[in-house]
C-alpha cells in the first residue's frame, strides 16, 4: 500500500462524479449471474470490491464482458452456477463473501471463500447460522471468521429475525432463499438498506415487504435486464463534508443515489447547518438519484441516535470529522457495528480525530467528539481501511501544515480515482 501527503489549506470548486455505487455494483453482478438472459449494466464501480465480486462469479461459471462502469453478464439461471476449481477470492469485501454465500448455499456444490488478511478477521457465524437453518453445511475457522467453507443443496425456507442491523445478512438470506423451497422471510431490527429487494423487483422476482418484513419465493425466475447504477453516496459523503468545511468552498456532485435508505448522512448535516442543496435528476431503475450542490457553513454538534446508524453506517468516519470542526460536542449513539469493518472503525475513527487534535472517546459503543476551531496537521495510519484513509486525507486537506496518510492506497477498494479527482477541485 502507498502513503500519500497533502498540504493543508484551500477550498473545493466545480463539479464532480462519483464511481457507481459498490453496493448495488455487487448485486447487479449477482442477481445478472442468477438471471436468464444478459444483462446490461452501466455505472458500474470501479473498485476493487466489485471487481472482487466479478472474478468470484467468472470462477462460478459466469460469462462476464466489457469493464467498469459498463459491461454485460450472462446470467445462467437460478442455481445454474458451476463449481469453483479453487478458493473464491473475496479480497477485502465483506459484502462479495457474505451475499456470495447466500447464493452459493443453494448450489449443490462445496465452495470454499478466503479473503485478504482484513476479511479474514471479520464475523462470518451471522451469515453461517441462518444459511445453516436453511440446509447448507457452512464451516469456519474457530473464532468464525473466514476461510468459509459452503456444502449446498436442497434448502428450505425459513423466517429469520437478524440478531443485528445487517443489510450483508438479510440480503444473504433473501438470496439463499431464492434457492429453497416455500417462502423465506427476514425480519430486521432496523432498517437498512433495500438494494436487493430493489434489485429484485427490477429482474421480476416479487419481494413482499411490510415494514421491517421482506418475504420471496423460492424458485422465482429473474429476467435479464438493464441496470443503471447511481454514485455512491458514501463516496459523495467525503465531497459534500470537505466541501462544507473548507471555506469559500462551491461544489456540485452529481448523479448520487438518493435512496433513503442510505441518505442519513445528509439528515445529520443539515441538523448541524450544513448548506447542501438537493435537486432531484432523472433517475431510471430502481434507484433515485440526485445531486447535491453544496456551499461551506459553519458547522454545530449534533446527536445521532442509535437508530439511525444503519442509514449512515459508512458515513461515520467523515460526519466524525465534521463533528471534529463543529462548535461544541456532538454523541453518535449505538456504533458497535463499526467494530466489524474492514478495520475496528470505531477506535481508527478516535484515533485518527485525536492525531489531527481533535476531542474523541468512545464510551461503551457511542463516540463523543467535541470540536476545535482548527486541526494540526498529522501523519496517521489508514488501517487499511478504505474510509479511513479517506477520512485521513480530508482531515489533512482542513488542517494547518503537511499531513500523511500511511497506507493511503486503499481507497481503491471503493474509488480508485478520488485522490486524483480531489486535487483537481482544490483552489
Ligand atoms: C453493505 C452493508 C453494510 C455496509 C457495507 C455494505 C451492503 O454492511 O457497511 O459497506 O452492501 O449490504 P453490514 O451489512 O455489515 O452492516
């Protein structure tokens, strides 16, 4: 991994694309694997997750052509994946080892799933116990963490209520239950985000939804179609924070996905006075969009609840900053499934706020951050964590002198082009 430096100082300017969102990047590929016919997809992610995703599925038997943000899959039909003639690779994405296992529990086949050394800390027994109940033999090593070996076949629907907010496991669970026989229902804590039902219902599978509830059937078909995939909020979360704290800033993002289930961010902001104009744009498929024509503020603490965390679950590290520039303090309650990302994000997310000068400490699984007027500049470690090292470089960008991110390059696994595209709005 590479590190980078940025001086502190300046504002952003002009406009600005996001790559398309990883996770509706990671079910097009899927549920365009799963399907009859080929699907069309654009705005793909450019990530390295997604690509994760690809060369899992070209492992699975799946014909895929062209390259992020547009490219087609030959979808071969519900439970019409061959067996892998080695270990899938998920890299460093959750997302591609926790949704490939739903699938794979369905297919009469042994799969074994290894991940880079971040993945291979991560709990693995929420995705392996409702797979279990289903059917599918799921092994893991003895802390439940990866490698994760699948014996599928003849699985049954249940109804499972998640033990934690995790749209990995529900949608794992929706996937496998595609596979089994009778209806499969999840019922969640809170809600998170609905791409996969979503995504569903783009490819004709009906996913009957009250409240909390998300039911399908299994054995329905799903038909090839065209996706059109929105920027990444999560991505577009970093420009709209840089932006409305570097002073004399005026940026627009454009083409962001604008599904509620994933705009908490932008509720949080405006309650701190944020200046972010949403405009809605023309949106196709299943998914809103919008762009967001942000101007700096003045920032104030907020208090974000336990039950609005899924909404801005990968929006913490950088609304953590914001709170670092804000007057007064702000408390994000109920944060303890940052402990299960790709790093322990709750305590980089501390430590990388007190290396820039910054006030914060966790208590139990909440963070207080109480806001400096400025930032001193700070060399700080990414974790390997893609939003760290985001979060990391934005903080050195507002703080005074010359800061250092080690590790930096890790942002490729969600927007491999962002250091460029940021130095190319700074005035
Ligand atoms: C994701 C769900 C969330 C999120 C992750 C992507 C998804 O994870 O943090 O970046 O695509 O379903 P959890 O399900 O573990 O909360």
């Amino acid at each position: 991994m590479k590190d980078r430096t940025v001086a502190g100082g300046g504002r952003l300017e002009g406009e600005v694309r996001v790559p398309g969102d990883k996770s509706v990047s990671h079910r097009a590929l899927i549920l365009g694997a799963l399907a009859v016919g080929e699907s069309a997809i654009e705005g793909l992610s450019s990530g390295a997750d997604v690509a994760s995703t690809r060369t899992c599925l070209e492992a699975l038997g799946v014909e895929i052509s062209g390259e992020a943000p547009s490219l087609r899959v030959r979808g071969r039909g519900l439970g019409g994946l061959k067996a892998p003639s080695g270990p899938l690779d998920a890299g460093n994405s959750g997302t591609t080892m926790r949704l490939l296992s739903g699938v794979l529990a369905g297919h009469p086949f042994s799969s074994r799933f290894v991940g880079d050394e971040s993945l291979t800390r991560r709990p693995m027994k929420r995705v392996a116990e409702p797979l279990r109940a289903m059917g599918a033999t799921v092994a893991l090593s003895g802390d439940d963490t990866p490698p994760v070996v699948i014996a599928g076949g003849a699985l049954r629907g249940i109804e499972y209520a998640l033990p934690m907010a995790s749209a990995q496991v529900k949608s794992a669970v929706l996937l496998a239950g595609l596979h089994a026989t009778g209806e499969t229902t999840v019922i969640e804590p809170a809600a998170t985000r609905d791409h996969t039902e979503r995504m569903l219902t783009a490819f004709g599978v009906p996913v009957r939804m009250a409240g909390l509830r998300a039911s399908v059937t299994g054995g329905s078909p799903l038909k090839a179609t065209k996706v059109l995939i929105p920027g990444d909020p999560s991505s577009a979360a970093f420009w709209v924070v840089a932006a409305t704290l570097a002073a004399g800033s005026e940026l627009a993002v454009r083409g962001v996905g604008a599904n509620p289930t994933r705009t908490g961010y932008l509720a949080v902001l405006a309650r701190m006075g944020a200046d972010i104009h949403r405009e809605p744009a023309r949106g196709e498929g299943g998914e809103e969009i919008e762009d967001l024509i942000v101007s700096s503020s003045d920032l104030s603490g907020v208090s974000v609840s336990a039950g609005e965390v899924p909404g801005l679950i990968d929006e913490v590290p950088i609304l953590a900053l914001a709170a670092a520039l804000a007057s007064g303090e702000s408390r994000f309650h109920g944060l303890g499934e940052l402990r299960h990302k790709e790093s322990d994000r709750l305590k980089g997310i501390a430590s990388l706020l007190t290396s820039f000068g910054a006030e914060a400490r966790i208590e139990n699984d909440d963070l207080i951050v109480t806001g400096v007027k400025t930032l001193q500049a700070a060399k700080v470690d990414s974790l390997g964590d893609h939003r760290l090292a985001m979060t990391g470089y934005i903080a050195g960008f507002l703080a005074s002198g010359e800061s250092a991110v080690m590790g930096a390059s890790c942002a490729e696994i969600s927007y491999p082009t962002f250091y460029d595209d940021f130095i190319a709005r700074r005035a």
